[in-house]
C-alpha cells in the first residue's frame, strides 16, 4: 500500500512539472526556420562556425526543392562546385560512384534519388552537433524581446541571439512585417529594359513534379478530376523517348518536371491562408497527375506509374510543390540584371557571397496570357556574384522601435528584381546563398554586432565557397583564394560572357599581366593606363608601393600577379567595405 501511494505521489509530482518542463526556452544562437536547400546550408555552415543552431522544419524530410519537392536535378553551377553546394555534390557522386554515374537525363550533369539526397543531406546534418533539429514542427508564434527572439513551436519553446528565415516563401518574414515584392517589378523601378513597362503581380508557375517509375505491368491511375487532355497536347516536340530521358534517374527512375504543357501550373498562392494553399496545391496535384494520366493513355506508357516507396506520402507525391518564386524583402541591396551584365557599373561585386551561372529561367507557360510578358525562357546572361545584402532587410516594419538588425532571409525570398530571380533561384545558388546566412548569423551572434561584409567573406572562404565565379580555379587549386580575394576588390577582373549554354567569367590564371589589367585608382591612387604592356614584379611592387621580394625582374602571369598583390599588399583587408561595396 505504501509503495502504490508513493508511486501515485511520484507520478502526480512529474505531471505537475511538465508544464514548467515544456516552458523551459531551450537557447541557441542561431535559430533557423525552414530546411529546406538553403536552410541546410545555413545550419551546416552556422555550426561549423562555431554557433549553437536550431533547426525547424515543418515536414518529415530536410532538403526542400532537392528532396521534399523532388527536384533531384541540380541546374547550373557544375563548374563552380564549391562550399557545402560543392560537398553534397561530392557526396552524391560517391554514393553512386562518380560524377559520370549522375549524369542519366539530359536536363542535368548532376541527378540523383530525392531519397538519396535527403539521407546526404540528412548525415550531414547528423554529424553536426551544434545542430539541434526538429522535424514535423510548425512555428506557432515569434517574439522580439531584449534583443533575443522568442519561438514556441507547440508545447516548445526556444531563444536565439539571430534568426533566419529559410522557409520556402519568406513566411517568417512577411510575419514580421518586412517589406517585400511579389510579381513583376517595371522597368521603370528597377531599371531593367526587359522587365514589363508596369508592375505587376505575376509570378512563375510552380511545378507538382511526379517521380514516376517503369513497371512491368499496367499503372495507368484513375482520370483525374477535371483532365483535361489539351492542356497537354504537343509536350514531345522531340518525341516522347527524350521528353521522358530529360530527367532519368540513376537507378531509372524518372522525374518529371516538364514545362513544354507539362505538369507546370500557375497559382499565385504565396500569400494566401493555409486553406487556401492546400486547395490550390490539390489543384496543382491534379494536373500533374494529369499530365502522368495523358502520358500513360495518349502517348502509349502505362507501364509508367507513380514511383512507389520514395516519398513518406499516403498519394506516392513529394511533399511539397516546387516553388519557383516567393517575397522578395526589400534588402540592404537590390540585386538586378543589370548588375548581372554590367558586375562593374556598380561595387557590389565587391560584397559578394556567392555565385551562379544558370540562364535567366522563367516559367510562365501556363500563365493564361503567356504571349502578353517578357520572353525570359533562358534568357542569357553571364555568370555573376550575389551581393550580401540581399540577406538582410533594409527596412524595418513599422512596428515601434524594434529593431530587426538580427535577422536574416535566405532561400528564395532574397532582395533581387523578379528578373533575376529567374537565376538565382536555381539550387546552387539558393544553398550557396544558405550558407553566407548560416556563416554571417553565427559571426554576428559571436560578436554581439552585425559581421562587417569582409569577415563574413573571409569564413566563406575558409569554407571553400566561390565568390567570384571564376571557373578555371577550384578551391583546391594553389592561389584559388588569392584570385577570390583579388577579384573582390576589383584590382584583377574577370570576364563575363554567354556563349550557347555556357554562362561563365574567365579570370584568364595563365595569361601574361598587362598594365590594363590592374585597376589601382581606388586602392593606391594610380591612375588606370589602358595599355598592353606586359608587367613585371619589380612593376607591380612599384605601383602597390611594396618592396619586390626577388632580386630578378620578371614578366608576370595573371595568377602571379593576384597571389602577389594578396600576400605582398593585402588589399582584401586593408580597407573594410560597407553594404554596396564602397571603400571605408
């Protein structure tokens, strides 16, 4: 009898604290909403600097478009394989065997299993233990107070010194009252002669992408409500072989993702309700499986049927849609075409924080009146940088006093013009862009005060990150950082260009140094001579006012010149930069 009310008395004691259990704010200094691609980055990045990093996502997988939305081809960047982008890619490859082993479809040099990718991604994350992460976790409310946000995620509470927002439309963002675009800017505001006259509130189609599979019996589902068989009419204008080869998976899987009336689909759902998302999101669903219905009946492949075991999902489906588009906060910065074509018009170059070199890629197929907007279907550009202000809000809401300087938004939601988020959407640049919000959140979260540009750039390259897409170097070649660090003030210069598919900026390592290479105005007062000259070291010392450290003049190499005006003069941090690149 005793024993018995002992227990009673124990167990009731332990249930009277659970509420005081559950109300204990677990702290970090780094609290990141959203695990999706940049989400990811941002954690791995943010732990690896040294930050102790919450990590929320509200579905059961982490990697979001390269996983949870079955969007397991990479675009772009395959020539600027660096950072936590370059190693995930590096794992892929040695799970299947080799880069050549990623190459199955012909959408992409780099394609692998949505599974697949989300175990990568999800030992990377594991081997972290800075990184506490929850999944099947909603973010019920957020708080500002004493400097310290505030996040209770149902019986849950956490703090952190920094916050990111890393969900896949700048939910946490638009919560907050940041100011943000959707749609189309006009010329007008951004200055960009492709974008439309006004303003408008058009965004691409997203995509419900199907991982199909071939079986060696009948799959074809049931009609889909509302199919529509014309909606899909002329979708292999190649032939349906290599409609259905573009995104073939290792292992043989097939991922379809197809624009030419295919399974995209246009709904501006970013700013609607949860109820409202579901709904258009069934619709979405439907016209995917319409266009899987269509492919089975009309163009002869039953035997193709919904790719069984590969999502944690009662229809076979990935988790979520593949947003193309989401708010874009009105950041420090504005990245826009323009300083895509022109990175000198303006320093922002000088900020950057990461690269890509994927084509300006809207979707508007199945916009009613596709005719009636801008043709941006790969409309080319060169590679370019993505300037750190992107990250952070420019603005503060009008919300009293407070202060949102700790705050940081990734993924798509960045400060860039519609246009450009065309290419900087892609995932390599999304991860890339993850990660400078992971390094720069656990540096301002160390220091107490925001990173100055220069800090944050020095631990990205640390971490092997390109900054300036010089594609010849990799991060393990001799003088890959030299070059980055060079080319970030500006003295050496790359150059942009887009031939075919190639969208890329030639650094030139193993041409001679002409006198019109070096830009030396700015830094060491030397007025620019537009001269082919070939320079020497003793040259070179003379203009950066530095003693020559061989006795023998020589000509010099363009990756000579960089390594030594890095070592020698230091130009990278003898002088700090502020948000739009300028001198301080």
């Amino acid at each position: 009898m005793f024993r018995m009310r002992f227990f009673i008395c124990r167990a009731a004691a332990v249930l009277l604290s659970l509420p005081a259990i559950f109300s204990c704010e677990r702290s970090f200094d780094v609290a990141i909403v959203g695990a999706g691609a940049g989400g990811c980055a941002a954690a791995l990045q943010a732990a690896r600097s040294g930050a102790s990093v919450l990590l929320l996502e509200e579905g059961p997988w982490v990697g979001g478009m390269l996983t949870s939305a079955g969007v397991s081809a990479i675009d772009g960047n395959y020539r600027l394989r660096g950072g936590i982008f370059g190693e995930f890619c590096d794992s892929l490859a040695a799970r299947y065997g080799g880069y050549e082993a990623l190459r199955t479809g012909w959408v992409s040099n780099i394609l692998f299993e949505p599974q697949v990718g989300e175990a990568v991604l999800g030992n990377m994350l594991a081997a972290e233990e800075n990184i506490c992460l929850y999944r099947n976790i909603s973010l019920d409310s957020l708080t500002r107070k004493d400097a310290v946000w505030h996040l209770r995620c149902g019986g849950r509470r956490f703090r952190a010194a920094m916050l990111v927002d890393c969900t896949e439309l700048g939910d946490v963002a638009a919560r907050l009252g940041i100011p943000y675009d959707l749609g189309m800017d006009s010329s007008r505001d951004m200055g960009e002669d492709v974008a439309p006259e006004e303003a408008n509130d058009i965004i691409q189609d997203l995509t419900y992408v199907i991982t199909a599979r071939f079986y060696d019996r009948d799959m074809t589902i049931s009609r889909p409500k509302g199919y529509d068989a014309s909606l899909y009419e002329g979708c292999n204008p190649g032939g349906t072989d290599a409609m259905l080869s573009y995104g073939l998976l290792p292992g043989g899987d097939v991922m379809l993702n197809w624009p030419i009336n295919g399974n995209d689909a246009y709904m501006n759902l970013v700013e609607a309700g949860k109820e409202e998302r579901d709904s258009l999101l069934e619709e979405a669903k439907r016209i995917s499986l319409g266009y899987l219905y269509y492919i089975q009946t009309e163009l002869g492949h039953p035997e193709l049927g919904i790719a069984e075991g590969v999502y944690p999902s009662a229809d076979g489906l990935p988790l979520i849609p593949y947003h193309r588009e989401s708010r874009r906060i009105h950041g420090m910065t504005r990245f826009t075409v323009n300083d895509v074509f022109d990175p000198y018009r303006n320093n922002l170059y000088r900020t950057s924080v990461a690269v890509g070199d994927y084509p300006v890629d809207h979707h508007h197929r199945r916009y009613p009146c596709p005719d009636s907007l801008p043709d941006l279907h790969f409309y080319p550009v060169p590679s370019f940088s993505v300037p750190a202000g992107v990250l952070v809000p420019g603005e503060n809401p009008l919300q009293g006093n407070e202060d949102y300087s700790t705050l940081l938004v990734a993924e798509k939601s960045v400060s860039v013009s519609n246009i450009v988020n065309g290419a900087t959407r892609l995932q390599p640049v999304v991860m890339g862009l993850g990660q400078a919000a992971g390094a720069m959140a656990a540096l301002s979260a160390a220091a107490g005060r925001e990173a100055t540009v220069r800090e944050l750039q020095d631990e990205l390259l640390e971490a092997s990150c390109y900054l300036m897409p010089y594609q010849e170097l990799t991060p393990y070649d001799e003088g890959f950082a030299s070059v980055q660090r060079v080319g970030l003030t500006g003295i050496l210069r790359g150059r942009g260009e887009s031939i075919g598919w190639q969208n890329r900026t030639l650094f030139r390592p193993d041409d001679p140094l002409l006198l019109r290479d070096l830009y030396l105005e700015e830094y060491y007062g030397r007025e620019y001579v537009d001269s082919d000259r070939v320079v020497t070291l003793f040259e070179l010392c003379r203009l950066l006012g530095v003693e020559s450290p061989e006795a023998l003049d020589r000509p010099l190499t363009r990756i000579d010149a960089a390594i030594l005006i890095d070592t020698l003069a230091d130009p990278f941090h003898s002088r700090n930069i502020d948000w739009t690149g300028s001198l301080q």
